[in-house]
C-alpha cells in the first residue's frame, strides 16, 4: 500500500522539478537574447540595398557601402563588430536586415550561417565549412565588368573558375599581389587602385570549364545536361557535397601518404593551389575509370617485383585508408568501384602504360 501511494507521488515531485528547470532554462535564453540584442551592434542605411540573384554577402555589403558613400566595408565592418572568420550566427541576420533593409526571409540565405562546428548554410545549402572560403575574397574581372557584383558560389573552396565567362577567378591582385580583403577600397579596386574589371582574365580548357558549370547548376540546384561529353554520369548524378568531397578527395592522392593526409585536413584557401587540385581531380573524372587509374598509378606509395592484386592494393592503403568506413556516400561507392576495376586491370597498374 505504501508504494502504491508514494511512486505518484515521486513522479509528481520530478515532474514539477523538471518544469522548473525547463522555465529557469527558457528565462536564461530569452535573457541572453535579449542581451544580445542589445549589445549587437546596429546601423540604419539611408540608401537600401536590395541582393542580386546569388549575390555574395561581400559583394552586398560593398554595393550598400559605395551606395552609402562609405570607404569601402572595413568601417562598416568595425561598426556592426562582424566576425573576421566570416561565420554568422542567427543573430547577425536581424542585425544585417535593419542595416540594408531588407527582410530576413530576402536576406538570410545571403549570409553564410553557422549550424554547427562544421557546416554552414548559404542559399539553402548546408555546406561543410572546409569547403567554403570565407577567410579570402575571390572575383571573377569579366563578372564585374558585365554584371557589377559577385556571386555566392565562387566561396566554394575548388571553384577556381567562372562558369559563364570560363576565366579564371582571382584572389589577389595580379600587379600588386595583395590578397583581395575588405580592406580595399571598392569592390573592383585594388587599395593601389587597379581596376580588377579590366585586368585580362586567363581562359580554361573546356573541360574544365564545364566542371565549374556543373557545380554552379549544382549550388543553385538547377538542372542542366553540363559535364555530358566530359564526366560519367555516376559523377553528374552526384549532390553538391558529394562532388565537393570527391574532388577534394581526388586532389588530395599523393604516392607520399603524409602529403595525402595533410592535403584531406587542411583547408584550401589560395586559388593558385586550388588551381592545381582542380586540374588533377577533373582529369581524374576525365574518361573515366582510365584517367582515376592513371591517377592511382601515379599515387601509388611503393611497386614490387611480380605484383599482384595484393600487393598493388597495399600500395594504395593510404588512399583506401581515408574513404570514410562504411562508404554511406554515394561519392565513396564511386570511387570503390573505380578502385576494383583498377585492381582487376593489371595494364593500369604500372606508369609506363600511359
């Protein structure tokens, strides 16, 4: 009988404690909301600025900024205590709304939003943050001459090259050679005043033209019948962060296994060495399985006497080494089933064959 009685009656008692500590848990956020509301700092432009379709934030900001008659967006930047990583958090989205003037819902998928220690949002894509560039500014000299502003997709960290124009993107400028930062005093000038908008752009092999109009249809999620001639459709049919990881992956293949390990961790950032990486993945892709075979030829850590499938796939236990384990990515499945026809050819194992 005792029991009978004092089981509901504890359960009454941690049911009143647990909501107790969810009101004292909802007073805490609403009072570091409030907090934080007060202490972001805010600006009011007189002139609006309204996004162009797939703008960046950094191409928006200088366009409110000259609007604006401001020097360029580092004093903005210093008034609104932007962080300098490039990361936004929920907060900064009301923040930006009332300096450019616009509604959330226009603004927010502009901003590259923090979701997690790894992945951000931007324009409806969730992204792992290494690979997207948000420390360097990157243009296209053609883009700014025809359109006048940049767009959001050129952040992806191997996206070196403009998918309407098929020039290279620039990082820095190519006279002074100073990184493009928010120091500069507009969006198509150099603090040492060269116009990027009338610098000669480099043109691209065609392929690797049609691998940036791929991704570019990718990150807008528009369908598109780029890459056909040029990449297996296994590839094509692949969503953006798959594409992502596997170029990464393929760039990344080196016979010296620390360098294979150290290029998957460290984050690309320079265009000059996400330039290279481009190359080697895409021709990777290139008549596929034979140019991956080639590249494993390449990549391969040692060769032995009488080889054998065996002793060829310790060869490559490095790069086998770093598919994440399970292959749940449809971007591991594909390159698996590149490896085993690889194994399986025994002309492709040596350099000589190609």
């Amino acid at each position: 009988m005792f029991n009978q009685y004092t089981d509901p009656l504890e359960q009454r008692m941690t049911t009143l404690e647990e909501e107790e500590q969810a009101r004292t848990l909802a007073a805490r956020y609403r009072m570091q909301a409030a907090y934080e509301e007060l202490t972001t700092p805010a600006i009011n432009f007189l002139v609006k600025t309204k996004p162009l379709p797939w703008e960046s934030l950094e191409s928006l900001l200088f366009r409110a900024s000259a609007q604006n008659h401001l020097s360029g967006i580092s004093v903005l930047e210093r008034a609104l205590m932007l962080p300098e990583n490039g990361l936004m958090s929920i907060k900064r989205h009301l923040q930006l709304s009332i300096a450019l003037g616009q509604d959330s819902n226009t603004l927010s998928p502009v901003i590259p939003t923090l979701t997690s220690k790894t992945t951000i949002k931007l324009y409806g894509q969730t992204l792992p943050i290494k690979h997207v560039a948000l420390t360097t500014s990157r243009v296209c000299p053609r883009c700014l001459d025809e359109f006048g502003y940049g767009k959001s997709y050129w952040l992806l960290a191997l996206f070196p090259i403009c998918e309407i124009h098929n020039c290279q993107l620039i990082d820095s400028c190519p006279r002074c050679e100073k990184p493009l930062t928010g120091a500069r005093p507009s969006y198509d000038y150099c603090s040492f005043g060269t116009q990027y908008s009338k610098i000669n752009s480099t043109e691209c092999p065609e392929p690797l033209h049609e691998m940036s109009k791929v991704l570019a249809g990718k990150f807008i999620q528009q369908s598109t019948n780029c890459g056909t001639d040029y990449f297996p459709n296994d590839f094509l049919s692949l969503d953006l962060v798959d594409m992502l990881e596997l170029l990464a992956f393929l760039g990344a293949l080196s016979e010296d296994p620390s360098a294979t390990y150290l290029g998957l961790s460290r984050r690309v950032v320079s265009l000059r060495h996400v330039n290279r990486l481009y190359q080697k993945s895409s021709n990777a892709l290139l008549d596929w399985p034979n140019g991956f075979h080639k590249l494993l030829a390449t990549s391969r850590s040692f060769r032995s006497y009488n080889e054998t499938p065996a002793s060829v796939y310790k060869s490559i236990s490095h790069i086998t080494g770093v598919i994440p384990p399970g292959a749940q990515r449809k971007w591991c499945r594909f390159i698996l089933s590149g490896i085993e026809s690889f194994l399986k050819r025994r002309e492709s194992w040596s350099l000589s064959s190609y």
